[in-house]
C-alpha cells in the first residue's frame, strides 16, 4: 500500500484525490493546505484522516511514501524539496518552478536522494501524444521541416469557466504580484512540453508577450492585471525545422484547445485534443501526393498518476520526470527573455 499525503487542496487537489483513489494500492492519508479549513474540509470529502495547515507539522507526524504537490506555483519548489529531503516520492503540478535554476535544483536534488519524482504534465495521458512522439522518433514523416502548436483558451472573453472578474481562484492568475507567469506559466508551459515531446527539441526562440487592458486602472481589487494574457513564440528546432508556439485566453468560441501539426518531407501528423485524446490523423505514403488524411487509433497510454504509482513499486522513474520539467522550465525562462530583449535567445 502506498501512503500520499496531498498539498494544497484547492481545485485541481480536487482532481489528483480523484484519480489517486481510483488506483488499486493507493491510500491517501493526510492533507495540507495553508488557508485555515481547507485542507479539513477537503479531507472530509476524500475521506482523508489527516489535515494540516503546516507541511512540516505533516512531515513530522504522518507516515507517508509520496507526497502530491498541488500548491500554488511559488510553493512547489519549497514544497518539493522539504518531502525529498525526507526522502518522499513526489508528483508536483507544473511548472516545476519560478526559474530554470530553482527547478535544476529540485531535479539533482530528486535524483541524488533516489526518489521517484514526476511532474503532471496532463496532456501527456494523450495516446495520441504518446503516438505522435513514438513515430517522429523512429523517422515515420522523414525530416520534420515545420511545426505548429497551439493551445486556445476563451475564459477572458466568455464566462464558460465563470466570471473572472470576481473570481479570486482566476484573479491571481492574471497578477504576476501574487506569482502568476500569466498564460505563458499556466498553460504555455503544457502547449511547450506537448509540442516538443511530439516533435523534438527547441535550438533558438523568438517569444512576444502581451497582458491586454481588461478592467479600469487594469487591476480588480487587490490583484494588478499586468500578468500575460496571450504569448505568441517563433521556434527553430535542434534538427532544423521551423514553427511556431502559441497560447492564449482570449480565444473566443474555444474552451481548452490543444492542436499540434507536425510536417515532415515524407508525412504528417495533426494531433488535435478536441477531436481526440485516442486518436490522431496522418498523411504518408500513396497519401502524401493526394494531400489526403487518414485516422490512426493509438494504444491507450496510463495516465501520469498511474506512471507515478507504477514507477514507485518498479523503482524506474517513469516520464516526464523533474529533469524534463526543468527542460521545460528553461524554455518559459527563455521566452519571458526574449519578450524583455526583443531578441532571440538560443537554449
């Protein structure tokens, strides 16, 4: 049986308690969160024994393997690194970090104490993704030449998520004074990890960044707007290819869009969320010269929280691992760079 403590019961809390209980050998024992109640409230629902408003005071009395790091984004460093050191199991949400060398820090530390350590990137439950990945890799399209990514969301201009404007659970999102990276942190850091885990690695980037006037003053009581709302990224890989990356909230008519097309010399493939997590579409062979479309089933992939769980009884750490966050961690802190200089900034 595996003993998972979770910290930090805000929503998405809500949605790893979910999946953690849904797991045959996993029990979940405690709960911590710094905003008094919560964590209470939270283990009642869960049906959790223990609830804490202090992580070391958790440390300290509960016996636990792993640890699932749920914090807001300045705390999963702190966080991470406190449960390590105790030599615990940890799968924390992303980004791993603020900056490319607090989240080195964390990955060398993850692997010097041997402990499985995982980071939730979510769309890689995708089999598509996984597919996607698996072709590009054994040379399927031939030499990939170009590559577009995109992840759209339309919660600025729609109340489909709610109404943001007297959410505190949204506001802190656009406020860069209460830690938020604006779009390029929260989902920018998924649209970046899906595109160059399907497509390869990043050689240089040219980044723009933009936090549009949304409110009088752009600021909604005690949270300033100043956090980007819409990042827009030109990218040239290690083998050559060119593309772009993208990401936004003022998507309008888009919920939670995912597309990633990659175009080779001998094929490609278009992975796109809101058609399928299962499956993907593909044009090679006698369909390159027809420019015509077929559907690929994938197998179906684990989930992140069963690689995790399947990682800890195996003793091999599962992907995508601290060392992967941190790559990706390096790719934010170079667009957040580029859009300060103006320039492009090589990886």
């Amino acid at each position: 049986m595996i003993k998972l403590a979770i910290v930090g019961t805000g929503g998405m809390a809500h949605m790893h308690a979910e999946r953690f209980k849904g797991i045959k050998g996993v029990k979940l024992v405690a709960a911590c969160d710094i905003v008094p109640g919560r964590a209470a409230a939270f283990a009642e629902k869960f049906g959790i024994s223990e609830a804490f408003t202090d992580f070391d005071e958790l440390l300290n009395q509960v016996e636990c393997d792993a640890v699932s790091v749920v914090t807001v984004d300045a705390a999963h460093a702190p966080v991470s690194l406190k449960a390590i050191a105790k030599c615990k199991h940890v799968l924390c949400e992303k980004p791993l970090a603020t900056n490319y060398p607090v989240a080195k820090t964390m990955a060398d530390a993850a692997q010097k104490a041997g402990v499985i350590n995982m980071i939730n990137f979510s769309y890689r439950d995708s089999a598509a993704i996984q597919k996607a990945h698996q072709l590009v890799q054994k040379g399927a399209l031939g030499r990939v030449m170009h590559i577009e990514a995109s992840y759209l969301q339309s919660w600025l201009s729609s109340k489909i998520w709610g109404d943001w404007h007297t959410d505190p659970a949204k506001l802190w999102r656009l406020s860069t004074e209460h830690g938020s990276g604006g779009v390029l942190g929260d989902v920018g850091v998924h649209i970046l990890d899906f595109a160059t885990f399907g497509a390869g690695n990043i050689e240089s980037l040219n980044c723009r960044l933009r936090a549009f006037h949304k409110a009088e003053g752009d600021r909604v009581g005690e949270y300033p707007l100043d956090a980007n709302d819409s990042a827009v990224i030109s990218v040239e890989m290690k083998e050559g290819a060119l593309g772009t990356i993208s990401a936004t909230r003022w998507a309008t008519g888009q919920v939670n869009s995912l597309r990633l097309r990659i175009y080779g010399d001998e094929g490609a493939i278009i992975v796109d969320l809101d058609q399928s997590w299962d499956n993907l579409q593909i044009c090679r062979g006698k369909d390159v010269d027809k420019a015509t479309w077929q559907t690929l089933v994938c197998p179906k992939t684990p989930t992140n929280f069963q690689r995790f769980v399947k990682s800890i009884h195996s003793g091999e750490n599962d992907q995508p691992d601290f060392a992967r966050g941190a790559q990706v961690q390096k790719m934010l802190d170079a667009c957040f760079e580029s859009d300060k200089t103006g320039s492009k900034v090589i990886l």
